[in-house]
C-alpha cells in the first residue's frame, strides 16, 4: 500500500482566517522533524464527524516550515462535516494526523511550467509556485475565483510571482478560458492543477484538445466535490436483503466495512481504484467523484470508487464478499 497511516500526536498552534470561509490551521506534531516534502503533499486529519471517528485528507500550504503544517480549509455547510469539525477547533486543541504523503509528481527539467488553481485548490499550488520561482522557473499561475475577496494567499502569491500571477475573478468579467490557455501554450509545459471536478474534467479535454499529452497535466484532487449535492442515499447488496443508508457526512466505503462488507481501499481520495465495485443497478444518479475512470467508465456505471463517488437515490452494488466464502 503507497499510503500506510501512522498516526502521530499534534496540536494545533494557531488558526487564522484567510477569506469569507478559507480558515488556515498550523498545525505541529508532539516530535516535529523539519525536514522538506514533496510539493503537492497532504496529511490525513482525525476528525469527529457526528460521534464518529472519520479521516479527512488536506493538502499541505506552502513549502516546509519549522513552525509545523498549515492546511487551509473551506467550510462548506453541504460536504460530509470534516470542515465544520476543523472550523470547530480552538488553538491548543489536540489532533492525530499523518505523515505528508504526495502523488503530485514534478518534472523540474521542463522549460515552461502552467499552473491552475480553482478556490481552495490554490493550496497545494502555492508551495509549487513558490519552489519554481525559487529555481528560476519560466512559470505563470492562473487562479480562478468567485471574487478577489474569497482568494487565499494573494498576498504571498504576489510576492512570490509579481505579474506571473494572473487572477481570473468572475465578478470582475474575467473568467479563465482554459481552452484558450492550454492552445496558447508550447509542447512541452508542464500544467500542475487543483481545483474541483468540474474544472478538472474541464481541464483535461481542454487539454487534450489543444494536443498535448496527457501525462503533461498533473493534478491534486479533492474527492469532495461532484456534479450532485451530497446528500444520504441507500445502497443495496446483490443477492441480498441487506439495504445501508450512506448519510451525507460518511462515505460508501466507511459505510460499507463498518457494517461488516469489506471492501478494499488504499488512497480513499478516488485516485487509485482499489476501492471500485462493481455496479449492478441504479435507480437514481450516480456522482463519480474519483481521477481513476475514464469518461467512458463513468458513463458506463458499471463500477463506482465507494471511498469518494456518491449517489442520488438507490444504487445496487456487488462487493464480491460472500458471507458464505471460507
């Protein structure tokens, strides 16, 4: 497994309010080692989500510090509750978290570097903005936002970039063209991107419609956001009578190994498909949240990534357990 959870004693040192709903968490472990980690990196947090024990995932802010980790999180009233238990905490507050862990992979040889933030994806961004411009990088980060008022960071991303900074606000009439973008750019650029499902899909067909590789734009998700509302749906098992509500604050796979069905699971952010199962019938919607399948698949329904995808309605689903299995 690439994510093995050791769990280490923190505190919070400090919090501070970043914009309308951005809220930062420095965050230092009991035995802190200063040492640097990949750009792109996230910690596993110990949350309480309605008497429940559940893990949320955060990216890393910024590049390494002696003063601990910061995380900057969106409260947001319709996710799963691990914002609202952040936004909950006070300084001094004790939290279990994990060591950083990064699927980001950077090319740093390449002549020209894009970077792409939507809202709070500016936050594993802005350590890669500022570890190109360190190297004497040929970047430009776009930053797409509601309003300059809800963007994080701006100040440090000024610093660190000047006008190789360029702010995509919609109430001011710019919106960012990610089709006019990506044909505007040479062969060759590597694109580093974070920002909610539909700018990633965006994103991608953009990219590969002005002809360049795929493997050229990489990406840090957020398994949190869909095309769907998070709301309770049901979930029936093949060849069963067994029907489990998954509420809007657990996830299908949580819902799925608590209650004896195992299934298994490695990243639960939706990247690497060890949790997908099969799809036998849906009476609804299904909410692909995860990177791992192509358009195609997801069209198909014919699996689901139960640690991040969701539902509207009733989904019937085939986790290959059998009770009966010696």
């Amino acid at each position: 497994m690439r994510f093995i959870e050791t769990w280490i004693p923190s505190t919070l040192v400090s919090i501070r309010d970043l914009a309308p709903g951005i809220r930062e968490f420095l965050i230092k472990p009991d035995r802190f080692d200063v040492t640097g980690y990949p750009v792109g990196s996230h910690i596993n947090v110990s949350v309480n989500v309605g008497g429940q024990p559940e893990t949320r995932s955060y990216s890393l802010v910024g590049e390494a510090s002696p003063d601990g980790f910061k995380i900057a999180v969106r409260r947001a009233d319709d996710s799963r509750g691990g914002s609202r238990y952040m936004w909950s905490l006070q300084p001094g507050a004790r939290l279990d978290i994990t060591q950083p862990a990064s699927l980001l992979a950077v090319d740093w040889s390449r002549e020209k570097y894009c970077l792409i933030a939507g809202g709070i994806g500016i936050t594993p961004i802005l350590g890669a903005a500022q570890a190109l411009a360190r190297r004497g990088a040929d970047v430009v980060l776009h930053y797409a936002v509601r309003s300059r008022g809800e963007a994080a960071y701006l100040d440090e991303l000024a610093a660190t970039l000047g006008d190789r900074l360029v702010v995509h606000a919609g109430d001011e009439g710019r919106r960012l063209d990610l089709d006019g973008l990506f044909a505007s750019l040479p062969q060759g650029t590597l694109a580093l991107f974070c920002g909610p499902m539909r700018m990633l899909d965006a994103a991608r067909h953009a990219w590969i419609e002005a002809g360049h590789p795929l493997p050229d734009l990489r990406y840090e998700t957020f398994g949190s956001s869909g095309t769907l509302p998070t709301e309770t749906f049901r979930v029936r098992l093949r060849d069963s009578d067994v029907e489990l509500e998954i509420p809007r604050e657990r996830s299908m796979l949580d819902v799925l190994n608590a209650t004896g069905h195992e299934v298994l699971f490695d990243c639960k952010r939706g990247e690497c498909g060890l949790c997908a199962i099969d799809v036998v019938a849906v009476d609804g919607q299904i909410d692909h949240r995860d990177v791992f399948f192509s358009d195609h698949e997801k069209q198909s329904n014919h699996k689901i990534c139960a640690c991040v995808s969701r539902a509207r309605g009733t989904i019937t689903v085939d986790t290959l357990l059998r009770a009966d299995a010696v």
